[in-house]
C-alpha cells in the first residue's frame, strides 16, 4: 500500500533496486515521542469520545486499504462495538471515513515525519507509526486493543479476553507468531505486532517497552524488505527480557462479559 503497483509485483518481492547508500544515511530515531499531548492530542481526544470503560479498539490503513479498513469496522459494529476507531495514515482515507460517520484521526503528518529515517517503505512507517499511537494512547490511560485490519471479528471477543486467568492483572497480551527465528529459538515463539492489548495501569512501564519495540526495529530496519519492523521490534525485545512463552488455559474461568453502559 501506498507505492503503487502498476508493474504487478507479489508480496515480499523487491519492486526497486535500494538505493542503499541513502538509506544508511538515514536517521534510525524515531521522528518524536509518544506524547499524548503534541503529536498524537487529535488521537488523545477521539479516543476519549469514543472510549468504552477507558477501552479502545485500534486499526490503522491509508487509502489502499479502504476496504479492509471499512471491513474492519462494519464487523465491529455488528457485534455492537462502539469503541473503535482508526488511525487514518493519509487525509483520503480519513476524509472517507469521517463521511460515513466513522470515529478517524489524520494521522498523515506524524507518518510524513518517518520520511527522514531509515524506514523508506511506507508500509514500514505506517507499521511502526501506529505503535508510537499505541504508546501515547497508554500514556494517556487508555487501554487499547490494536489490531491488523485484516482482523476480522466474527464473534464476540471480550469473554475469550476475559477468561484467561488473572486477565485483570495483565498488562500486555500479544500474539504469538513463528518467527523471526532467533527469537522463536529463544523462547518458543516470536510476536505478532498485528494484535496488542495493553492495559494503561501501569502506563510507564508500557510506555518504556513500547519506546524499546520502536528502537529495536529502527535497529533491525536491514530487513527492509521484510515489512514488519514492529514485528522484529517485539520479538525482539521480548525475547531478551523474558523466558518461554506458554498459551494460557481458560478453561473453567468466567466468561460473563461486563455491562456495556449507553
């Protein structure tokens, strides 16, 4: 998304030759902080129009993506979610989702700030971006659920979130995905930067792990052809502070799924 494809080029095949001088020269910072109150208010403040229980539900995508993003979105409000909102990575996207009366935030500026770095595809900037966005959200005490666009919500997902035990006392719940292979060697399984859920109870140290995910895949940016930085980021920094990651077991917890108030 976002580079065109009038050439018929396939996923994870190199559309130009890269121009890698120029990359190397490139900043590996992030553009600016997180901060809930300067570059992400605009996110700040919709989120909490649209907050169920300081409870949001995120997907970011540009123009390219508009039918997934929609799909994304009409799948929620059936199952009655009206918490969720997107991260609207260039203004036609954003326009056409504010005139179907859809929660958006242009987002288009702090993504143009990616330009200076050594992320030169776009859809590593919209990748990374949208954990920066995660980050403010929990600085600002917002619990957030992000997630891919291809996500599709076909059921309700709270009771399954709701029974993993001591689900009120986690602070990050990821994905796990199969690679990148050093990191699944390390602890079983690598991260899947497509869907988080972080609780902002303990915002700092979110905030300092999230700063940790961006800083790591700015480092693993050699993978340029591999689009998930974030991902890299994740496993990354996961697989250095933490042993073997084991799946939860549900089974026997409750289920109930908390009143939603109108």
């Amino acid at each position: 998304p976002g580079e065109g494809n009038l050439k018929g080029y396939r996923m994870w095949v190199q559309p130009y030759i890269h121009r890698e001088e120029f990359v190397q020269s490139r900043s590996r910072r992030p553009p600016h902080p997180p901060d809930p109150n300067t570059h992400y208010a605009e996110l700040i403040g919709v989120a909490r129009q649209v907050q169920w229980h300081g409870f949001v539900i995120m997907t970011a995508g540009d123009w390219d993506f508009r039918q997934i993003v929609l799909n994304w979105v009409v799948h929620l409000q059936r199952l009655r979610y009206t918490n969720a909102l997107v991260l609207s990575m260039d203004l036609e996207l954003h326009g056409e989702l504010l005139s179907r009366q859809i929660p958006s935030v242009d987002n288009s500026a702090n993504l143009d700030a990616w330009n200076n770095t050594c992320l030169q595809r776009h859809i590593q900037r919209v990748r990374m971006e949208r954990q920066l966005a995660l980050a403010a959200l929990t600085a600002a005490g917002i619990d957030v659920l992000l997630t891919d666009a291809t996500v599709v919500f076909v059921r309700d997902f709270w009771p399954f979130l709701s029974s993993i035990p001591r689900f009120s006392e986690i602070d990050v719940l990821v994905q796990r995905e199969g690679g990148p292979a050093e990191a699944a060697h390390r602890i079983g399984c690598a991260i899947n930067a497509g869907f988080v859920y972080v609780r902002a109870t303990k915002w700092d140290a979110v905030l300092s792990l999230l700063n940790e995910v961006v800083s790591r895949g700015l480092v693993e940016f050699y993978n340029r052809w591999n689009n998930v930085v974030d991902q890299l980021g994740w496993s990354f920094v996961v697989a250095s502070q933490v042993g073997e990651l084991r799946p939860p077991n549900p089974r026997g917890l409750s289920s109930k799924r908390p009143q939603r108030s109108r």
